[in-house]
C-alpha cells in the first residue's frame, strides 16, 4: 500500500473515532450489559406453543399488506416512471416529478404508517396505504434509471421512421426496460414484507403488533414465538425469489427462452 492509501485509511479510522465520541458509543456499556442479553435469550427459548396459531395468522395479514401494497405502488410508479424518465419527458415534467417521487421515500413506512393512522385510523389499512406510497417512490426511481440506460439507437430508429411518443413509449421504452421489472418487483416486496412486520408498532396491522406488545412487558418467550414466525417466513421468501429469479431472470440475461407449458 502507498503512502496515500495509507493516509486515507487513517483520515478514515479518525473520522470514525471522532464521530463515535460524538454520538455517545461506549464500548464498555455495550460489554457490561451482555449477561443482559443471555438473561433475554434465556428467556426466548422458553416458547408458549399456544400463540403458534396467533402467529401465523398475523403473518399472513402482514404478507396480505405487503403483497396489496406492492402491487399497487408497481402499478401507479410504471407511468409515473416514464413521466420521471429524462429521455422521454421535458425538465418541466420530470423535475417537479422526480422531487415528487423523493419526497415519498425520503420517510421510511413506518413514519408514512403514522400519518395514515391519523387519516383512516388503526388497523392494516394504514400498514398498505404506506407501503404504497413508499413502493410507488422506491419502484419509480428505479424504473426512471433503467428508462435512461436503454439503448438509444432503437429509440433513434423508431423516431425516424414517424413514430408518435405513445407508439415508442409501447413499442421501444417499455420492452427494452422490461427485464428489470421483475427482479425490482421481488426485491420490493421481500422489503415490503420485512417493513410491515414493524408497522404493528405504531397500530398498522401486522405482526408487528403482537412482537412491541410482549416485548413492552417483558414476555420474551411469547415475542420470540412472533419473531421465529418472521424469520421464517422471510428465508422461504429469499428461497422463492431465487427460484424465480434462476427461472426468468437469469436465463432471459443469458438468451434463453423460457417455455410456458399450455393444456
């Protein structure tokens, strides 16, 4: 290593030493209260089998809420995306719009999951009207960018040959963006999944609601119950999006076609 990498490791290990001082890490609290810890795992391990049925029930209403919520902020981002891209719309369009679409994922779920609560009350549909509008942000911008990194000489060959916005809009912008849709889709609803399973905490429905309840008087054994529920239904979520991803992503990226069985 050079003398400036060296440097720069430095600079970097004193920012990180400075900062640490700043925002109060104490190292030898965190170390004092580790048997803590043990007492709290001792705890978990003593499951109550009767809240098994509790929690599945309340998983599936936080899988229910993030799947509507997926979709719906798919749907409503796919045109605004389009709107948002640079290549296709002016700045007085896309600027406005872009700050827009910021502003919507600036907040995580859980702060829109407040403001909801306020508007339509407790229960699961303030949990999906947030996942919404964080989605609709989220899937956007990434739409937008694939928008700008297509090939444009397609975009060029259809313009010059007379075609309307609408027609390279259907015909050019959306199958050359297409292929990214899809893993966007399972990456945003593997993170709605795990954004709603807190959102109980501020009354949004889920699961969540069951886990902060016991935890806030100390019943760790039925909180663990809930939370191997999550852990659980999050690892068969990551071992299904492999399977599509291995499925239709992959082997579109390496040129195959994929077959559909039809009766």
């Amino acid at each position: 290593m050079n003398p400036k990498n060296n440097l720069l490791i430095g600079a970097i290990i004193a920012v990180v030493v400075v900062m640490s001082y700043d925002v109060g890490v104490d190292p030898i609290a965190f170390a004092e209260g580790l048997p803590n810890l043990g007492i709290v795992l001792k705890e978990m391990t003593e499951f109550e089998s009767e809240h098994w049925g509790t929690a599945f029930w309340a998983m599936l209403e936080t899988i229910e809420m993030a799947f509507i919520g997926t979709i719906l902020g798919v749907v409503i981002s796919l045109p605004l995306s389009i709107f948002a891209a640079r290549n296709i719309s002016s700045k007085y369009v896309y600027a406005p719009l872009r700050a827009l679409l910021a502003a919507t994922r600036t907040f995580p779920s859980i702060l829109w999951a407040i403001l909801f609560v306020i508007v339509v009350g407790l229960g699961p549909f303030a949990g999906i009207l947030a996942i919404t509008l964080y989605t609709i942000g989220f899937i956007s911008k990434l739409q937008y960018e694939s928008i700008e990194a297509i090939d444009y000489d397609p975009v060029e060959a259809t313009t010059a040959i007379g075609l309307s916005k609408l027609q390279l809009i259907r015909y050019v912008i959306i199958p050359e963006s297409a292929p990214h849709l899809l893993s966007q889709i399972l990456y945003m609803f593997d993170y709605n999944v795990r954004q709603t399973s807190i959102l109980g905490i501020v009354g949004a429905g889920g699961i969540g609601f069951y886990i902060i309840n016991y935890i806030k008087f100390f019943e760790y054994g039925k909180a663990a119950v809930f939370m191997l529920v999550v852990l659980i239904t999050v690892l068969v979520i990551d071992w299904v999006s492999v399977k599509i991803r291995d499925k239709y992503i992959m082997k579109a990226q390496h040129g195959q076609q994929v077959k559909v069985k039809t009766n």
